[in-house]
C-alpha cells in the first residue's frame, strides 16, 4: 500500500470539498456584513462548523470521513477494517480512498461495531 500516494489523494480531495464549501458559503453570507473583532474570533471558531454547515449532507459525510482517514493514516490503521479488524482489500481501498471498512463489513446491513456474541 503507497500510503504517502493515499494520503496525497486524500489531501487533494479534502482541498476540493473545502474550496466547494468556502464558495457555497460565499453565496450564503453577504460578505459586506459588518463584524466586530469579538464577533469575527468567534466567526474563526465556529468556521468549520459554519464551511460544513453550507455544502451538501454527502459531502459533509465524505469530508468525515476523509478526516478519519487521514487519521488512520497517521496511526497507521489505515488499511484495517474498523469494523472486524481484518484488512480491507487494496482494490477497495483505490476505488474509495476514504472507506475504513472491509468489503463484507461496508455490504452488511448495520453499520457500526460488532463485538462478541
Ligand atoms: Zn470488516
């Protein structure tokens, strides 16, 4: 598995979703409006909340999930399945860069952990 090739993948795609958001979000303010300087710093803390808040439901899951991968990259569990642990097949992994489960955990019908019986 090429992760630094993931992982630049990811980044770039993350880049896209960020600047369709900051647009999106451009058409929802009017950028004239004035802000004190409190206002703006709480404005700053609230942005991603906000940028999330403008682009569509699927794009938010699939910047979550991006995210989580990226993580999982760092932590290098990338490549498990975080549902039953077991590699997740590389040919999945290029089709959906961001999936953080196996083939037979993403087709199952609940989706979360299972553990013991
Ligand atoms: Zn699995």
């Amino acid at each position: 598995m090429e992760t630094e090739a993931v992982r630049a993948r990811l980044l770039k795609r993350r880049e896209e979703l960020h600047t369709r958001a900051s647009s999106a979000r451009a058409d929802l303010r009017h950028e004239s409006d004035p802000l004190s300087a409190d206002f703006a710093e709480q404005v700053t803390q609230r942005e991603s909340d906000e940028v999330l808040g403008a682009i569509s439901e699927s794009a938010r899951e699939e910047l979550r999930q991006i995210q989580a991968a990226l993580r999982r990259l760092d932590e290098g569990t990338y490549t498990a399945c975080s549902v039953c642990g077991e590699p997740i097949e590389e040919g999945r992994l290029q089709a959906v860069p961001y999936t953080d489960r196996c083939r037979r955990c993403a087709e199952g019908s609940q989706p979360g952990p299972r553990r013991g019986p």
